[in-house]
C-alpha cells in the first residue's frame, strides 16, 4: 500500500499537478470570420505596485481560459515606492522584466503582449502603452518632464509610438481624477489628434462601466476595451464561486496569434464583456449576438409560430419585446441563461377571444437584447424573421 502510494505520487509530481476546475469558464463563440478571443490588457504585478508575481498572472488567465493579456506595470511613480521599499535595486532596476518573466512562463499557452502604464495626474491620467519593446525608455522619456503631466505623459506615448505601439487612455471615470463627471479635455483632444488615443477602457474592474467612454469611442473611433487592472490575485477580485469571472475585451481576430490581435485593435474589432452585458459597437455587437444565439426547431402553422432559441455562450441573453411586433402576442421579456435552451411561442392577436391566422407568410418578431448595448442605454435591436 505504502509502495503504491509512494508510486503515485512520483507519477504526479513527474506530470505537474493538473490544474483545479475553473467553476465559471468564459464561454463565447467565434464570429463569422474570426475567432473571438478574450484578452485582459490591463495587468499589474509586483513589479509596480501589485502583490502578484508575473508567472501568476500567468497561471491565473490560463485557468480562467483567457487567449492574450498585456503585462502593463507602473513605467513611473509606483515603481519607486517597491524601490524605496527595498524589493528593488534602483540601478538594477529593469521596467521589462515582469513582461519577460510572463512571456517566458506562458510559452505557447497563452499570448502575453508587452506593455506598460504611464500614470500621470488628471489631465491627461493614466495610459496604457501596448506592443512596445522597451519600457525603461518610456520611463526615461516621461520623467524629462515630471512637474508638467501632460508632457510627462505626451513624451511618454510618443516613445512608445516611436516603439510601434498602440495605446489607450485607462478608467477615465476613475473618482479619484474624475470625481464629479468623466471629461474629454482639452488635453485628451490633443492626443486624440496626434494619434495617441487607439484604445480606451469602456469598462475597468475598479471604476466600472463608463458610458461617455463608450460614446467617445462611438464618435471618435477608437477601440473598446474591458479590462481588470489588477492589483491583487484574481481570487480576491472575483467571485468565481457564484458565477462571476474577470472583465475581458473580446478581441475578433483572424487567428490566435500577436500580430491578429494588434490588428483587430487597430480595426476596432472588440467588445467589452463586464458583469455580464457586453458593450461595444453595433457591427460587432450584432455578428456576436447571432454567434451566440441559435434559432432552431421552427414550426410556422396558420395559427402559430413556435421555435427555440439555444444560447451557444457563458452570456446571460435578457430580450425585450419591441416595437413592430404590435400584431402579435408573445411573452414580452426572456432571459436566456448561459448555455439554456427556451421555446417562444408567437400568435397573431386575438379577436373577440377567438385566436386568429396569420394574413401574411412572412413574420418578424421584434427584441432588444438588454445585455448586449451598442451605446449608453441602447440595447441591440434584433428581429427574427420566419417565412412560411
Ligand atoms: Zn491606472
Ligand atoms: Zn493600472
């Protein structure tokens, strides 16, 4: 008995510990065309002024089934404090090595993209620069101005441009630099033009949804993210025991690869999946509800329409009755919980209590589908068409 424990162990510890069950996995479909990826770009680590190391990051979107993250330490500020702290040499200090550490440790598992925060007082706040090569450049860039933080951060994004990155304003609803009401300044202009401001967090895990966020980005074009600027491990951060799981920006990109994802960025193809509603654009929006959404079982008679609909994703789908559909009855909300299968009836309004047929061949039924928002409070109309 001793033997064959003994023996099992030394087969377990020879093959790695498997990893434990994630109770809630991120379950979304691929678009036509592309395949959806879920990414976190926004990640700290000890090596600012997080308490997690690199690799954990690592293990962490591994098991909660993530394709890309970006490690995005503090370039500036925070990492002085682990400096003075005594974690770190000042003159040893290197602004790339969580992002070394994380690259080395996913191997193929997972995609880890370069980056880094420039954190600045509000105008212009905190930035998020992606695809770079060298943070410690960056840094050095920024601190020429350290009194003035729009140069600061202005020197700051455009050695990360000089890099070939692509970046993004974080959490402009943050309280603490946006206490009253989320501004574009007149700061934030002047970046937009020089065409700094790629990316923008529609949703960050400390600040939540912003919807002038997700206008600006409307208007302006500028790409959709959710993200979870994490600081602690995920543990402490989300409920997985009751369903939750972290932000994530779903990226449509034509393969799993670095270079797939920095197009889909740069094309806008994202969406923002946060406590269970999505928010991003209409023409992604709508491929990704008809991804998740399924019609099946269709049975169009004189007096009724009946069909189900299957829900293909992990994304809780609430519809809405709307407007168009004033001929006939059906139950006016629905929620279709993730992966449930539901049947609708549709019949033509009654008269004198008597039920009544159809006059035409063909029916559209009208929904908004509430968890799926295509601007501040614009939920995605969707209209299921049936043909006799
Ligand atoms: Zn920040
Ligand atoms: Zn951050």
């Amino acid at each position: 008995m001793r033997k064959t424990i003994f023996t099992l162990l030394v087969v377990l510890s020879s093959i790695g510990i498997a990893s434990a069950t994630t109770p809630n996995k991120i379950v979304i479909p691929d678009i036509e065309g592309y395949k959806t990826l879920k990414g976190d770009f926004h990640i700290h680590t000890v090596f600012s002024d997080a308490s997690v190391w690199p690799t954990t990051r690592v293990q962490e979107a591994i098991w909660e089934g993530l394709d890309v993250i970006a490690i995005t330490d503090h370039v500036d500020s925070r990492l002085q404090k682990q400096i003075k702290n005594g974690l770190f040499d000042a003159d040893k200090c290197d602004r790339n090595r969580s992002f070394k550490i994380a690259k080395n440790a996913a191997g193929k598992q997972l995609l880890v993209i370069h980056g880094g925060e420039i954190s600045r007082g509000m105008p212009p706040g905190h930035w998020n620069c992606l695809f770079v090569s060298d943070c410690n450049k960056i840094c050095t860039a920024a601190e020429q101005f350290d009194d003035d933080d729009f140069k600061a951060a202005q020197a700051g994004l455009k050695e990360a441009h000089a890099q070939g990155g692509f970046t993004m304003w974080n959490h402009p609803n943050w309280e603490k630099q946006a206490p009253n009401e989320t501004i574009w300044w007149k700061e934030h202009e002047k970046l937009y033009k020089a065409g700094y401001m790629q990316g923008i967090e529609v949703y960050n895990k400390f600040c939540g949804y912003s919807p002038e966020a997700h206008k600006w980005a409307l208007e302006r074009n500028i790409t959709m993210f959710a993200n979870s600027d994490c600081h602690t491990p995920f543990f402490y951060m989300i409920d997985y025991l009751n369903g939750q799981h972290r932000p994530v920006t779903l990226v449509f990109a034509k393969e799993r690869t670095e270079e797939a994802v920095r197009d889909a960025l740069e094309h806008g193809r994202t969406a923002a999946y946060a406590e269970e509603m999505v928010y991003g654009r209409e023409d992604m929006l709508r491929p990704l509800f008809e991804a998740c959404v399924k019609v099946e079982n269709v049975k169009f008679t004189d007096k009724q329409i009946s069909f189900t609909l299957v829900n293909k994703s992990c994304i809780p789908i609430r519809l809405r009755k709307a407007a168009g559909s004033e001929k006939y009855y059906y139950v006016r909300n629905y929620e279709l919980r993730p992966f449930e299968t539901i049947k609708i009836t549709v019949r033509p309004l009654l008269v004198d209590n008597k039920s009544q047929k159809f006059d035409t061949d063909s029916v559209d039924v009208n929904f908004i589908a509430e968890t799926f928002q295509i601007g501040p409070d614009t939920p995605l109309p969707v209209v299921l068409h049936f043909n006799k």
